[in-house]
C-alpha cells in the first residue's frame, strides 16, 4: 500500500469517527432534553392537575395532563365552567399540547363555554403544538356560532405565519355554511397550503359541490394548479360528476394538462359519469352567453367581481354574471 493510499484510508477513518461522534451527541443532548422535559414539565403539571382536581371534585381522577377546566369546556358543561371561573382557575392554563380551555370549547362546538372563557379573559388566539388555533377548531367543527365569536372579537379568518388555515379546515369537513361565513368576513379563497394546495383542490378531492361553488362565487382562481394539477383533474380523478359540473360553468380548462402531459379526460374512469361530461364538454365548447359571463368576471377580477350590482346591467343579467340561480 502507497503512503498516498494509507493517508486517504487514514483520513476516511477519522472523518467516519467524528461523525459518528457527532450523532452521538446529538442522540445524548435529545435524551437529555426528553428526561429533562419529564422531571420539570410532565411530572409537576400532573402533581398540580391532580392537587386542583382533588379540591374540587375530590379524589375521582380525571385526565392528569388535563385541569377541570378543560374538561368541562369540552364537555359544555357552561355552569360548572362559570363556577370555576368565578373560583379564580386559570382560563389559560395549558396541557401538555398546549391546548387551553378555548381550544377546548371550540373543538366541541360550545359557544356558551366560549363567551364565558372570552369574558375571563382567555387568549383568542393561542396555538397548540400542532399549529391549531381556537378558530381552526371551530372551522373544523363547523360550529357557525363558534367561528362569528371569534370573528367578531377582531381574529382574522386568514392564517397567520406557521397556522393551520381556518378556509382549509372547514373545507376538509366540507362545512360549507362556515366557507361561507369566512368568506363573508374575507377570508382569502386562494389561500396556498404546502401539502394539500388551495381550498378549492381541497373540496374538489373530497366531492363537496357546495364549498366549490362558493369559493368559485367568490373569486377562487378555477385553474390554480397544485403540482400541475388542476381542480378539475384533481375532481376527475376523485370521479365526482357534480363538482366537475360547477367547475366547467365556471370556466375550467378542459385542455388543462398536469406533470404527465394529461388533460382531466385522461384521468377518468372508462363509462363514468365523469367522462360522459367531460366528452360532451370537449365536443361542444361553451356557448357564447357563457364566454361572456366568464369574460366579465375575469375583467372585474377577484376583488371587483361583488360590485357587478353597481354596473348598469338589468337584474337578471346581473344575477346571471354573479351565478345566483346556478345549481
């Protein structure tokens, strides 16, 4: 063996020990810091949750990473909440997971339990450790009561920086009468999530003609693109015969092409209702009354398009461009 040889093998040697070293560490300072969570955080916030829990209610158990108050903004039990209020708990107190008692109320779709912690005080906007907040909670629910409380206590409808999207997690439930309020109160209908796109590629997977119409209504880009993909390939795919049928009124591309160089045609089921609408679609373009409506919309763009009824058109053309009698 070369001297050049030895020295390479040499030098390899001591780069793979000091990773591995390195590795080792790093695996130490994380058990350490997992011991040390345990001692200083788990233990002691189940001493203190079991110490509340036995004054009030004597030694019946209840959750330990839990306070009472949780419980019964869970449960929507609004007078044994109003009694620990008043008895000075913590409406801020977090578990484990950072959920308060808002979160709480929210997630069960309690509105009496969510006045009563907002007139204590409570934090409108806390974040667990997966991101949710009182309001993404409420969406996903789909308590109407829930989301205008929130609202009108001066929490935006939008996400802020690292926050789940009100708009997604009401349209993963397909809560429409939520879409709705959010939208009403200006939630953005294009909002972008990394993993799952706009809210309209959300309801078009998951076959929830009401939520498409009314993000399409209000403005919702109908050709925004998730990975290439369309929300009329996306609704092609999933075989859903009524949200392609309001994605087409609204314009879709039908020519659209994702990654693969496929068009939504492509995507469908041999015999489906799908392709049966997408073949007629493609063999007889749009009339022209439809072109127009469609041009219109585009001209006023997103933020214009609600003040059609300010153009001097006759109500039912205005009605007409606006889809209020489309079903």
């Amino acid at each position: 063996m070369s001297r050049r040889d030895y020295d390479f093998e040499r030098d390899v040697a001591v780069n793979l020990i000091v990773l591995a070293a390195l590795l080792c560490f790093r695996l130490l300072i994380k058990v350490s810091l997992c011991l040390f969570q345990y001692v200083y955080v788990v233990r002691e916030n189940r001493k203190e949750a079991k110490r509340i829990n036995a004054l009030l209610h004597g030694n019946i158990g209840t959750w330990a990473d839990r306070y009472p108050l949780h419980d019964a903004a869970c449960c929507g039990q609004v007078l044994l909440l109003q009694k620990l209020v008043q008895e000075g708990a913590n409406v801020n107190a977090r578990t484990l997971n950072s959920f308060t008692p808002l979160h709480d109320a929210c997630l069960g779709g309690h509105p009496g339990c969510v006045k009563i912690l907002m007139g204590a005080g409570a934090q409108l906007n806390p974040r667990t450790i997966d991101g949710d907040t009182p309001l993404t909670f409420a969406c996903s629910r789909g308590s109407v009561s829930c989301v205008k409380l929130l609202l009108n206590h001066g929490i935006s409808p939008d996400p802020g920086l690292f926050t789940k999207s009100p708009l997604h997690e009401a349209c993963f439930n397909g809560r429409h009468e939520v879409v709705e309020v959010l939208i009403d109160a200006g939630a953005d209908v294009e909002t972008v999530d990394s993993q799952y796109g706009s809210p309209l590629h959300v309801v078009c997977s998951r076959n929830y003609p009401e939520c498409v119409e009314l993000l399409l209504r209000a403005g919702a880009n109908v050709d925004a693109t998730k990975n290439y993909e369309t929300a009329l390939h996306v609704a092609a795919k999933a075989g859903s015969p009524e949200v392609v049928q309001v994605l087409l009124e609204y314009g879709a591309n039908i020519n659209a092409k994702d990654i693969s160089k496929q068009r939504p045609l492509d995507l469908t089921d041999p015999g489906s209702e799908v392709r049966k609408i997408l073949t007629y679609r493609d063999a007889h373009p749009s009339h022209l009354m439809q072109l127009c409506r469609l041009r219109i919309r585009h001209l006023l763009g997103k933020e214009r398009v609600k003040f059609v009824q300010l153009l001097r058109l006759p109500p039912l053309l205005q009605d007409y461009v606006l889809y209020k009698f489309f079903k």
